[in-house]
C-alpha cells in the first residue's frame, strides 16, 4: 500500500512539475506578445494564441491576466528569444528555444546541461537547417472527414493535416501562412485547442531503448531549465 501511495505521490508532483512549467513558459509568452503588439487579443494574434495555449493547459485565467498586467509595467522585464543548437548523444540533432532576461545566465545553463548529458553545443545554423518550421494547430475531433477539411482549408497555406494520439486533429502549415490559417480558422468557427509555431525534422534518427534514454535525460534536463521554453529533437 504504501509503494502504490508512493507512486501516485510522484506522479502527483510530476504533474505538478509539468503544469508550473508550463504556466512559466505562458507568462513568458505572453510578456513578449503584450511588449511587442500591447494588451489588446483582438488587435493581437501572438496574444490571442497565448490565451488559447494557457485554456489547453488549465491556467486559471486571473493569471493570465496579472500576466498581462505585469507586462505593461515599466519595470517589467524584457526577455530576449534566443535559440541554441547543438547534438544529444548518439548524434540526435536539438533545437533549444529560450526566453531570457539574462542571456549570460542562459548560455552558461545550457552548455552545462549540453556537457553533463554527454552531448555538444553547436554554433548558429549547425542544425536548424533539419528542421522545418512550421505552425502548428490542433483542434477537436468531432468526426469531420479529413479529405474534405484538406480541401477547405488548402487555400489558406495547409501543408498537413492527420490525428494524433490523443485523438486531435493536427493540422500544419508553413510558417509564413500561419497568421493565414489562424484567422481562416477563426472565420470558419473551428474551434482551436491550441495554436503555436514549432520545429518539424525533415529526418529522424532512430536509436535502441539505452542510447534513446541518453538522450531523452538531456532533453528532459534542457526542459527543467527556467530560460528554456520549447526542446525539438529528431529522434525518432
């Protein structure tokens, strides 16, 4: 009784974990967006997505809003979007996107958990040219017929459009047609559980359970890190 208690206590804390996390990478999100476009979603889209992405992962909106509100004070940090490239173990190509207020802070972090997990930090361009960016939106499944989605939604820049495990509709586009498809989505009346912009390998590399667990340790400390907002891979 008590290994299953403490089992379910850590599974408890690992939620817990995932969800801080994911409420600070938001508020990050979201100080960007009201700096760059204001506090307005309707004059905003990088806000109107934000508010999207923080219903899909249960922030309570009275913390989006302080987030907001933070935003807007002058003595609100700025944080600054920097990228960094390098390879895990085995040679599985990572893409680390951060948002930071101290970027001397954030290199020496990642280099750290770059040479901890066995893996080496590349320059500019060493391995962002694997990966396509794409937007990205998924949305409920209420058993409309793929072929005729495709079709409707062709002429605002889709590229892909399928299922995913959980049973969402994944539909992709290039990056520059995403604030296409995001506003033909919302003139359609789709409703959208999530929208972002995110990196797709153009190749995977597939390794056995032991090589593969190296390199998931890394992605998963690179992800702990506070300035570190989004880990892409191709690992298959």
């Amino acid at each position: 009784m008590g290994r299953i208690f403490e089992v379910r206590k850590g599974a408890m804390f690992a939620r817990w974990d995932k969800m801080a996390k994911d409420f600070t990478r938001i508020g990050k999100e979201i100080a960007i967006a009201v700096k760059s476009s204001g506090p307005d979603p309707d004059n905003n889209p990088a806000l109107r997505r934000c508010y999207l992405n923080a219903k899909a992962c249960n922030m309570p909106k009275d913390r989006v809003e302080a987030a907001i509100k933070r935003a807007m004070g002058k003595d609100t940090s700025s944080y600054e979007e920097i990228t960094y490239e390098g390879y895990a173990p085995h040679g599985v190509a990572l893409l680390v996107e951060t948002a930071t207020d101290n970027s001397t802070r954030t290199v020496a972090n990642v280099r750290m958990h770059f040479t901890k997990g066995k893996g080496a930090l590349g320059t500019s361009g060493s391995v962002a040219f694997t990966f396509n960016r794409m937007g990205e939106f998924k949305i409920k499944n209420a058993g409309q017929n793929l072929e005729d989605l495709e079709l409707e939604l062709i002429d605002y820049g889709l590229e892909e459009v399928g299922e995913n495990s959980e049973g969402q509709i994944v539909i992709r586009t290039a990056f520059e047609e995403f604030g296409n498809m995001n506003k033909a989505l919302e003139e359609k009346g789709i409703e959208v559980i999530t929208a972002e912009l995110t990196r797709i390998p153009q190749n995977t590399v597939e390794l056995g359970e032991e090589e593969a667990n190296d390199v998931l340790k890394l992605v998963d400390k690179l992800e702990q890190d506070e300035d570190v907002q989004k880990v892409y891979h191709n690992l298959k």
